[in-house]
C-alpha cells in the first residue's frame, strides 16, 4: 500500500516537471546557454557601434568582416562579414561549421517576357510567368537530395543536371545550415550587397569560430586595416581539395592528374568571388509570385507527411522581409515590422536562428523592449536612429547613433529604445533563437498593460490618474509611436 501511495504521489510531480520542461522549452529557457564557451558569463560595461575593419579583395567583388574578437560578438557567439559581389560574379562554393543567415542589403527587380529559353538548352517554355525576382543566383547542396533540375539533353555531351537553385533580390533572407555547401552569382547589371551573420555559438558548431571552409579558390590577402595581420596569418582560406596529395585526390575524383593540376592551382589568384565573363549557363525556370505561394502550399503538406530527409529536399531556403506587403506590424505613419521565425521559415528550427525587419518614419519612437530568450544584432540598412540600451543595474551601456551599415549587439534582457532621427531609419536585426521573443514595455500587450493600476501606483508613487495615463496613453498602437502628425501620408517602400 505505501509503495502504491508512493507511485500515486510520484506521478503527479513527473507529469508537472515534464509541463515546465516543455514550457521552458518553448520559451527558449533551459537551452544551451548563448555566451561564451564553457558557460562564462558576458560581462558587458558598454556597447558600440561597429564597423567592417577589414577588406579582402577578390577578382569580381571583396568581402569586409567586423571584428568577430570583439566582445559584443564573443558574447553574443556571433561572426559577421558585408560581402558585395560585382556583375557576373561568381562566390566560389563553401561550406561552415556554423549556421548563417544572409539578408540581401542591395539587388533590384527584373521583368521578364512571358517566353524564355532555357539558356543553350534549346528548350522554349511558354507560361504566364510575369516577374524573375533578383540580381542574384544562389543555390544549396543538400546532402541526399535528388538533382531535380535538369535539361533534356542531358545524355548528350553539354548536358547538365543539379539541384534546385533559387533567384534572389533585395530584401531576401538566405538560409545557409551547418556543413551545407552553397554558392551565388550575380547575374544582374549592379552589385549585389549582402550581410552575412554566423551563429558560432549555435550546440550544431563542434568546433571552434573558424566558420568558412572552401571548396575552390583562395583568399587573397587582406587589404590594410585593423586586425589584417592576424586574419592573414591565421585565418586566410584555401581550398580544402588543395591539402589533399595529388595521385589520391585524381584517384578519389576518378579523372586524370592534369585535371587536379588544375583544381589545386596554386597560382589562382582571383580569390574567393570571380569573374564569369560570358556568364552562367544555369538551367533555371522562372516563377511567378502566385506559382511560388503555391509551391509553399505543396512543400509545407510533403513536410508533414514525408520523413526528415525529404523535408530537407523540398524545404525552401529563402525567405523574403523586405515586401511592405508581408509586415507582422504596419502603421503609415510611425513603421512597420516583420518578423522571421520557425513557424513562417522552417528551416530556421535546425539552425537556431531567426530574424526581424523594421522601419521607423521620421521622429517616431519605438516601444521600449527587451529580447526573451535572444541575442540581437542590429544592423542599419537605411537613415539612422538615437538608440539607448540600459543593462544590468540600470546602467546605460549605449547611448549614440546607429548609422547605416553600422550594428550593434544587443543582449537579452537589455532594455532598449530607439528613435528615428529626421529621415527615415530602416534595420533588420538577426536572432539568436528560431522563435524569438520580446517584451515590450509599453503599448498594447506590453508590460505595462498587463499590471493592475494599483501595482503601478505603489511601484512609482504615483497618482492614479497619472497611473492610468501610463497604462493607456499609447491606446492601441503595438510598437511604433509616431511624436507628431505626419498627416495621410502612405509608405511607398517595397
């Protein structure tokens, strides 16, 4: 009997346990912690507003990497490079040991005849296609998957086939997950610009930050500037098939020396991102807006009926944020918010990873806040905003400007406030956690409205109207306050 009684009692305490663990689970607590290595805490006494303080140089473009040292990104277990890749620029393949996101900070839109060829395929498909998105080609090799793309020539010599590969433009977000091998062109008339965030810290890295790994070419030496010594000597890239020795190299590739000759080359001096001259030859079908809402449908129904690997192969890696039209939160006279997590990108569940989008208006505030269960890195796209950020102790650890293409590290649980100044400021901020959250203090469903009058009274000693004022002065707005009256005029991005 007091053994039954025992199991009685026990069970109940097994079954709240296994409730908090989900909940903890679901919030983003009781997760490997997001500091350094070995659980040392960030000591934070204050923040800045970086910049890129180094350049290395390649053939058709260069890449700028800010100080991954820095202890704003050792706390924060991130590594973050600008990469601008000029027409017909090819960023040779690669692969990390980390799990990145690539928000594309510059590209354009190209309309396209409802005819196309397929390129020297001789293949003419005549749909209603109306719009390729994109100055850029990116495409991912998924371990597995079937190369669904292919030409109808493809026994005959000058026949290809490979996996998917997706067009891209301003606004998108690029998902690349760990040990995934990827490349990019840019098949437009301007450069394509984009930032690239590495979540190093992610429990998917085994190893250490070194975060790139190359499938051909080389890094060119880094150009003058802070830290160019320390990453020429320790971090410059070569391709991994260039440590390998040659007869077992032509061996394992089953093609003749000559061949690995050329593949090792150690005279190539174009760097990671080179020059196509006469450009790609991709097979590469166009897609309306109204086909690819359609294909998300089809994928997302695969997903929950095929096993892991084929969600893998189906899954889509590129998500756009930058369409006014996709907003979370809009108001035409203070902004708008977009916000990127698991549920709309799923991808972003195996990579730990999420992202947000924003604009301000002119002399609008944002609500203040604090990240949940997230890292933030903001990085400023457009115009520039006065930002305070208050930490521990109540101690202002930023108080400055933050001006376009210039981040910041924001911890979690920092308060922050920003205020766009006389022009329009325009941000996205990548996410340490695939569902990231905030709690915002004031605003509908903020802090502030969730606590009865009278608590508010007692913690600032204040009167009740006064209370009451602080409660519900902001009515029904979320998240942007606009200061003053900017009358009926709409927002024209896109």
């Amino acid at each position: 009997m007091a053994s039954s009684a025992l199991i009685m009692l026990s069970f109940p305490l097994c079954v709240s346990l296994l409730l908090l663990h989900c909940a903890q689970a679901q919030l983003g607590f009781g997760q490997q912690e997001t500091g350094q290595p070995g659980g040392r805490r960030c000591q934070i006494e204050r923040l800045s507003a970086l910049e890129p303080t180094m350049r290395v140089p390649s053939e058709a473009g260069f890449t700028e990497y800010v100080d991954q040292n820095h202890e704003q990104f050792r706390c924060a277990g991130v590594a973050v490079h600008r990469r601008t890749i000029l027409p017909r620029g090819l960023l040779l393949p690669s692969y990390s040991n980390a799990p990145s996101l690539v928000y594309v900070v510059q590209g354009s839109i190209i309309t396209c005849p409802r005819s196309f060829v397929l390129f020297d395929y001789g293949v003419t498909v005549r749909r209603r296609w109306s719009l390729l998105a994109g100055t850029g080609i990116a495409g991912t090799v998924i371990p597995g998957c079937p190369e669904t793309y292919q030409s109808f020539q493809q026994q005959r010599e000058g026949g290809d086939e490979h996996q998917r590969i997706h067009s891209f433009h301003e606004g998108d977000i690029i998902a690349l997950p760990v040990g995934v091998a990827h490349w990019c062109y840019n098949n437009g008339e301007a450069p394509v610009v984009a930032i690239t965030v590495s979540y190093t810290s992610s429990s998917a890295n085994q190893l250490d930050r070194q975060h790139r790994f190359l499938l051909a070419g080389r890094e060119r030496r880094a150009q003058q500037g802070a830290h160019t010594e320390e990453r020429s000597e320790q971090q410059k890239a070569v391709s991994l098939l260039n440590g390998f020795e040659l007869e077992l190299l032509a061996e394992a590739l089953g093609v003749d020396k000559e061949v690995v000759r050329k593949i090792q080359n150690p005279d190539d001096g174009r760097g990671e991102i080179v020059r196509v001259d006469r450009g790609l030859q991709l097979l590469q079908p166009l897609q309306r807006i109204e086909e690819q809402e359609r294909q998300d449908g089809d994928d997302i129904r695969r997903r929950e009926s095929n096993g892991l690997e084929e969600a893998f192969c189906t899954m889509d890696y590129k998500q756009n944020i930058g369409d006014t039209t996709l907003s979370d939160q809009y108001d035409p006279n203070a902004g708008r918010i977009t916000v990127l997590n698991s549920r709309k990108f799923p991808v972003l569940r195996f990579m730990q990873m999420g992202a947000v989008r924003g604009s301000l208006r002119p002399n609008t505030v944002g609500a203040p806040y604090w990240n949940i269960n997230t890292h933030g890195i903001a990085y400023a796209l457009n115009g520039s905003c006065q930002m305070q950020v208050v930490g521990h102790q109540g101690r202002t650890v930023f108080d400055g400007e933050l001006r376009q293409g210039q981040l910041l590290v924001i911890p979690p649980q920092f308060v922050v406030i920003t205020k766009a100044r006389s022009e329009h400021y325009e941000w996205v901020s990548f996410k340490t956690h695939d569902n990231p959250m905030v709690s915002q203090i004031v605003g509908k469903a903020s802090v502030f409205r969730g606590m009865p009058v009278e608590v508010l009274i007692n913690s600032y000693r204040i009167s009740r109207d006064e209370a009451k004022r602080l409660k519900f002065n902001r009515g029904n707005l979320m998240s942007m306050f606009p200061l003053e009256s900017h009358g009926n005029v709409m927002e024209t991005e896109t």
